[in-house]
C-alpha cells in the first residue's frame, strides 16, 4: 500500500509539474513589447507598414522597406524581446546598405495580435513567406488604384535573391521559413541549436526542460533545408554562449560559412567592427 501511494504521489507530482511548465514556458521563451513608437521614418526611410492575416485568424504588423536596384531582399526574423520598433535600428541599417527589408512582429508583440506560442510562430512564419512567395509580387510598394479593372498579375519571380535573416530567436524561424519555400541563402545570427541545448545540467532549468514542448530547432530545420548558411555570433555574447552558434555551425550539413563577431554581445545594435560584419554578409551574399 505504501508503494501504491508513493507511485501515485509522484504521478501527481509528475503532473503537476507538467502544467507548470506548460504554463511557464511561453513566460520563459517571450518577452514582447506591445505598442508602436518607432518607425523606418525615424530613420530618414520611406516604408510601407502592411498587416498579414495568419492561418488561424491573427493579424501581423509588417513593414516593407524597398529599394529600387536591392542587391538582395532580406525577410527579417527578430528575436525574443520587445517589438518592431526596438529592432527599427537594425532593420533600417540593413536596409542602408542597399537591401528591401520586409520585417513583422510576431503574433503579441507590437501592434500584432494574439499571444506567442512556439506553434503560434510556425503559423506566423507560414504566413509571412506566403507573402513573399505570392504571384502578386509584395516584395514591391503597392501601387495606387488603377482606374479600370486590371487582369490578375501572372506569376512571377522576387526582383532580386530573398535571403532570410534571423536573430536569436529569429533564427530558428528563419531556418523553419526555409523549410516552407527555400530561399537564396540564410543568416543565423546569435542562434542556437534548439531550445534545450541552452540548459545546462545540472540545474532545475533541466528538469523544467524534460517536460517542454518547445524545441526550435534550428540546426534540425537547416539540414532539412540544406540552404546556404551564414552563421554569426558574438564571442561576448552574454545570453547565447558563443559556444552555441559554433554547435549551431557544426551540425549543419549544407553549405556554410561561419563569422565570429569580434567584442559583440547579445543585443548590440552596431557591431564593434562594422567593416568586418557587413564585409562577410556582402561575401555570402555575393557566392549565392
């Protein structure tokens, strides 16, 4: 009899912590900011701020940043914390350097509804390059009205390579876009393998992650992909060891290149060598 308690008392300890983790992880995994401050305007860019409805009824804040001669599109996939605004700076620096830049908030960050949920994200990520990939061509400011009827536009292919780029978070939706439509290349910057690989043992945090469901795995998304990859990290990033962009890096079976962000910690809007970092973009970039 006593074995019996102690068995059901562990299967309702068991229990109970599952639902504590599954009410903790999206606490531990996003940290939105909602709201809209900051714009490309503020940085001297024309943009186009558009809304992409997903799958299961939710409405993505996007803006379109264009270029008239891009030497690539770059579809932005930021990171964990804030909102749009928050990662303007670095969009727009993007955009400088002769890219079109399609950025989104996912679904509870920013002006976009919902809330976050690693499954929510897929379905965000699925609408997003939807978007891109659509006959319509959006890559391209909308134009104004015609004045008559015009014949639907026939399909046709993104006026320069799109490339995915994705930040800490970003880049696990970045490799999962590039299993849905393969694009020219992809950016991991500061990623990680998947979700567990950043718990070490031993730890409570370990115990917590046996009974996750989220994974984001990156690297597992990028074999299947097997688009060229451009891995960076910062060798002073102080929330993703550097260590994990260098297993992120190993376990990719593509075509690859790694860069080390000299001094560059996690959340740095400029890096410390602003040279070397858009050099080594540039040269992925170009052997696409």
């Amino acid at each position: 009899m006593t074995l019996v308690r102690a068995v059901f008392a562990l299967l309702a300890a068991s229990a109970l912590l599952i639902l504590l983790v599954r009410f903790l992880e999206p606490r531990f995994a996003f940290f939105p900011l909602r709201g809209e401050d900051t714009t490309p305007k503020d940085c001297g860019l024309p943009f186009e701020a558009r809304t992409i409805e997903t799958s299961d009824g939710e409405r993505l804040r996007a803006w379109l940043i264009p270029h008239r001669e891009p030497r690539a599109i770059v579809v932005y996939f930021h990171g964990n914390g804030g909102h749009l605004s928050m990662w303007a700076p670095i969009v727009c620096a993007i955009a400088r350097r002769g890219f079109s830049v399609l950025a989104f908030d996912y679904r509870g960050y920013g002006v976009s509804s919902g809330r976050p949920t690693e499954s929510g994200l897929y379905r965000d990520v699925d609408a997003i390059v939807e978007h891109v990939w659509s006959e319509s061509d959006p890559l391209q400011p909308t134009p104004p009205a015609p004045p008559a009827p015009l014949a639907p536009p026939a399909s046709r292919a993104p006026p320069a390579p799109v490339l995915y780029w994705g930040r800490s978070l970003g880049a696990s939706m970045a490799a999962y876009a590039a299993t849905r439509h393969a694009p020219a290349g992809v950016i991991l910057e500061s990623g990680f393998p998947e979700a567990r690989s950043l718990v070490r043992a031993p730890s409570p945090m370990a115990l917590l992650a046996l009974f996750s469901t989220y994974r984001f795995p990156a690297a597992q998304y990028m074999r299947e992909s097997k688009v060229p990859a451009l891995v960076m990290h910062g060798d002073h990033d102080s929330v993703i060891p550097y260590d994990q962009g260098r297993a992120l890096y190993a376990q990719l079976t593509g075509p690859k290149e790694f860069f080390t962000i000299k001094g560059g910690d996690h959340n740095d809007a400029t890096p410390a060598d602003e040279r070397a970092y858009w050099q080594a973009i540039t040269h992925f970039i170009d052997r696409l």
